[in-house]
C-alpha cells in the first residue's frame, strides 16, 4: 500500500511546489516513530523536511534542509575521509 500524499504547498521564499508523503507505523509493538513525513520538491524531488513523530519518548523531531552545495568528486570515496593504511571491508548486500 503506497503512503497517502499531503496537500501541496508553496514555499513562500523560493516559489517552489513542495509535496509530501505521510507514512504511519502499522504496529504499536514496533520501535521507531509512530509516523513520518516527508516534505520534498516536486520539481526535483529533493527533500526539504522530514517528521519523525512519536520518537523518542512521543516527541517530534523535525529534520529540515538548510543548505545544499556540491561536495566535489570523490567525496564518498574511502580516500576523502581517511587514510589508505584504515581496512574498509564490502558488505555483501
């Protein structure tokens, strides 16, 4: 079953259509937030917030973009983060 979309919205400052996806957790017995919603860009799909609500200890937390810029080639890279002597090992997903 595909989670409902939320009423779209305009972004006041950019002029950008946001849309969003409302997911709910079927079980109670289950960790995690009781719900999440997610608020993206329709143009792009580029995420602008995301709502756990329900976690920890029944709060929301709200996770919003504030910037996006270009980390440059080879950011994901083993190299870019630390040196070659550090072992990496695949995982095998």
């Amino acid at each position: 079953m595909a989670a409902p979309e939320l009423p779209a919205k305009s972004d006041s400052g950019t002029g950008q259509t946001w849309h969003g996806l409302l997911a709910k957790r079927r079980e109670q017995t289950v960790d995690g937030p009781r719900s999440v919603e997610i608020q993206y860009v329709a143009a792009s799909g580029v995420i602008q917030q995301m709502r756990l609500d329900g976690k920890p200890a029944k709060r929301s937390l709200l996770i919003e973009l504030v910037a996006e810029r270009d980390l440059g080639h080879g950011y994901l890279a083993h190299t870019a983060h630390h040196g070659l002597e550090r072992l990496v090992l695949p995982t095998n997903d």
